[in-house]
C-alpha cells in the first residue's frame, strides 16, 4: 500500500465537503491499496473519479499526494 499524503488545499476541500469526506478519503484510500479505479493519467497528476467529485494526485512508487479536491468541473477536467 502506497503512503498517502494531503495537501493544505486538499485538506480544505476535504473539510469544506465534510458530508462526504468519508467516501472521498475510502476512495482514494482503496486506490492506494489496489491501483484499481475509475483514473485519468496526465503525465505525473492522475485523476480520480468519486461519484460527483474528483481527487487529482502526484503518485509516485511509494506515495501519493493529494493536490486538489472538488466537485466536477470545478477540479481539473
């Protein structure tokens, strides 16, 4: 299992979007754990799918850093 590490931004979406901060962070947790789930690569930032929101990340081998947290079209498309 990858590290799995929040930026200040991050942890600001995350807790302005508290009611569904569980999901979020479950998500993201299991990709972590697996390598599996709904993600769009561009370049070293991977996006990931969670229902109506998006977690985009840097990933490397042993962590993963989450950048940006929001609903759609309001993170990165």
């Amino acid at each position: 299992m990858k590290a799995i590490s929040y930026t200040d931004e991050a942890m600001d979406a995350l807790y302005k979007h508290r009611g569904e901060a569980k999901r979020i962070m479950a998500k993201i947790d299991a990709y972590a754990k697996t390598g599996t789930g709904n993600i769009k690569r561009w370049g070293n930032v991977t996006r990931l799918r969670i229902g109506g929101f998006r977690a985009v990340f840097e990933e490397s081998d042993t962590e993963i850093i989450v950048t940006a947290i929001g609903p759609r079209g309001s993170v990165c498309e």
